[in-house]
C-alpha cells in the first residue's frame, strides 16, 4: 500500500467514525420536524446549535432588507446538515475548535459560524451569529474574523435544505489516491474569484500540513504568483461521503437523508434515519457448569437462572470469601466497564449525551446505580465538561492555567479532516 492510499485510508476510516456518531439519527428526525414546521430556531436547538442574534436587533442596525435575506436563509437552513458537514479535526473527527467561517455573505455582513475552542468544546455544540467587522460587545470565542479557508458561503448545497440537491454536482470528481477533488479545482476557483469580483488570477489550494497548490485559472497550469485568495477547504477534497460510497464503506440508508437523496438516485430526501440498535437480548456466562444467562428484568439486569434466595446467599458469601459467584460477577463487571463502554465514550466525545444514555439503559437497565469504575469515570468527565462549555458561554471560563497546558515545544500540531 502506497503512502498516499494509506492517507486515503485513515481518512476515511474517520470519516466512518464520524457518521457514526457525530449526527445521531434522533437530532436530524427532530431539526427535520422542527424545520420543515417553519420553527428554524427551534430546529437548531435541536441541532445543538445556539443562535447569538436578534433579527429585530439586526433590523434596526442593518436594515429590514438584510433582515429579510437573513431572516429566509434562517427558515432554509438545515442545522442538522450543517453538522454534517462540519470541519473536522483527527484523530476522532471531532469539530474543528476555535474557528469561524461564513455561511451567508450580506455585502460586508457575513452569518458566521463559530465554534468554542477546544478546551471548553463538550457537547460539540456551534454557534450563529453576525459578524460586520466590529468588535463591539462581548463575545467569547476564539478568531472573531471569518475564516478565509473554512467558508461555506460559496457552498449553500452543505447546509441550505433548498441547494441541498446540487451536492452531486459539486461533488462529483474521478477518484484521486490522496482523495483531493482534483478535477473540480478549476471550477470551484472560478467560482471563487467570481464572487470576489475577479474575472481570472490565482488561488492557493491547502493540500495538507503546510503543502500548497497555486492554481492558475487563466493558463491551467501551476503558477509561481503568489495567491491572495484560498481555494475553500470543501472544494478542496472529494466529499467524505462520496469517498464512502465509492469505497464500499458505507450504505446509502445510513447517510444524512438529504445528502443520500442528492448523492444516490431514487432515494426520498424525505427518508427517516435507522434508528440506533441497542443489543439488550440475554447474554450467556460459564457458571458452575453450565451456561446462565444475564438480561433485564423491569429495567435492571439480574442472573435469569438464580433464584433470589440464592442471590442473597452468594452476596453474603462473596462479602466472607471475596469471590463472586459468576453471574453476579458478570454483572458487576458489566455495570463497571461494559462491553459498551468506547460506544458511550464516542457518544459523548461527539455531543450525544442522550445517545451515550440510551446505550447504558439498554445494557444495564434505565436509573441503574453505577459503581466507581471506568464507565463511572466515563460520565461524570463528561458532565464536568459540559459545565466547562457552559461557563465559556457565559465568558466566566478562561480555559486551562499555564501548568495545565501542554508545552508547544515538541508538541504535533493538530491533523485536521476535511469536511468536503
């Protein structure tokens, strides 16, 4: 395997990671719901997305015009999509920390999202907001300025439910072994200099780490000038779902209905999404011989093949003996560190507390008191970030101290995944 296939790999390899877990079916049948109501700021509660702005604010500071652009691409947005589409970073696909990008451009009024940095990033929630180029009021987040690399104004199909159908066609491109969209550069950079108001010139495609490609739109040939402008990170590389398909990785049915029905032909963008399998069935353990079996009952999960007699029995044992009879032991291990417990993890690294709970009650039964143990551990972390997340919302946190943060000597700067 060449070293670019194996970049291919790993790239996509987290991109799987990131269907997985980063938008969970439940958020995108409820925003759906919420959106397609006409209610947009309550489908990006449901998205995890806070709204920073007032539409009356804005009316009276930028005019009812704006207002009115504003106020229809708020009723089009997708939040759910957007999410889908975010900026990634390596190794586990989580949003790209401490970054803004533009959405919606309104002449020199852009819809930005931001996103928190990483020390204050539990829930994976963003943000919307205005941003006009002042600096007035409170605002916690990281790079305030919209991100020249990371923009999705030139690429409404990413996030506007209305352009959601034009994916494939921005999209399609022959397969490349460093997974680059090579064959749309030159479209997507027309694309940019056109709304930059340039009739032709150059731009810079990031390819990875520090590497760069300066595109000559006019010659179509590589140039020594030095560009100002940046080929945008979703016109840079194949889309990650394309990639999926194409690889086999990937069923259409466990993609984003919207980019299943742009990318696969028959499908309804109007699909529901599979739902998460929990596996609560019985499981089965060596016990005296023979195999027992564990499963719930009325939401707790007991040893199916031991009376409640000889449950007591065992407790006072094993309290004399210190050995467990193997069932209890079994569950005592399970409530500890179950077989789901990188399942939950990667819940809860993506957002999905609601997910990451559904997955215990599942295995262990709803309200079940856990003991100290890895999963423990697991869950009171996540609580303890989130209240992080809420404190630099409120711009009470200022992230970890000086002994807290690790040294930039020596220090890998981090990889980053592209969301398109």
């Amino acid at each position: 395997m060449t070293h670019s296939t194996s970049n291919e790999d790993s790239r996509l390899t987290l991109w799987l990671r990131v269907r997985e877990f980063a938008v969970p079916p439940s958020m995108i049948e409820s925003a759906t719901a919420r959106r397609t109501s006409g209610d947009w700021a309550a489908a990006c509660a449901a998205a995890h997305v806070d709204v920073d702005l007032n539409l009356r604010h804005i009316a009276r500071l930028h005019g009812r015009e704006l207002a009115t652009h504003l106020r229809t691409d708020l009723r089009h947005l997708a939040p759910d999509l957007l999410r889908w589409h975010m900026p990634r970073i390596a190794p586990n696909g989580l949003i790209r920390p401490g970054l803004t990008f533009s959405l919606a451009r309104y002449h020199e009024v852009h819809l930005v999202v931001r996103t928190p940095p990483a020390w204050a990033d539990a829930g994976q929630r963003i943000s919307l907001a205005l941003w006009d180029g002042s600096r007035s009021g409170p605002n916690p987040y990281p790079h305030p300025h919209p991100n020249r690399r990371f923009r999705l104004d030139l690429h409404r199909h990413l996030w506007d439910a209305r352009k959601a159908g034009e994916l494939r066609a921005r999209a399609e491109t022959a397969p490349h072994a460093r997974g680059w969209a090579v064959d749309r550069w030159p479209a997507e950079a027309r694309l940019l200099l056109d709304a930059e108001g340039q009739d032709g010139g150059t731009v810079a495609v990031r390819v990875g780490g520090r590497r760069q490609v300066i595109l000559d739109v006019d010659a179509s040939r590589v140039s020594d000038t030095v560009p100002e402008r940046v080929l945008p990170d979703a016109a840079t590389w194949v889309l990650p779902d394309l990639a999926l398909l194409r690889a086999g990785l990937i069923e259409a049915d466990r993609l984003h209905p919207l980019v299943a029905a742009a990318l696969v032909p028959g499908r309804s963008p109007d699909a529901r999404p599979p739902g998460h399998q929990s596996e609560n069935g019985p499981r089965t353990v060596e016990c005296r011989g023979a195999q027992h079996r564990i499963g719930l009952v009325n939401g707790v999960l007991v040893a199916l093949d031991h009376d409640a007699t000889e449950i007591r029995r065992e407790k006072l044992l094993a309290e004399l003996t210190g050995t467990l009879l193997p069932c209890l032991r079994l569950i005592e291990e399970t409530h500890r560190s179950p077989e789901c417990l990188l399942d939950v993890r990667a819940r809860l690294e993506h957002g999905d507390a609601a997910g990451a709970q559904a997955t215990v009650d599942g295995l262990l039964g709803p309200g079940t008191r856990l003991p100290d143990g890895p999963l423990s551990d697991v869950l009171e972390k996540a609580a303890r970030r989130r209240i992080d997340h809420g404190l630099f919302r409120a711009g009470l946190g200022s992230g970890p101290g000086p002994a807290e943060r690790p040294s930039r000597k020596g220090r890998a700067r981090p990889r980053h995944a592209t969301s398109s």
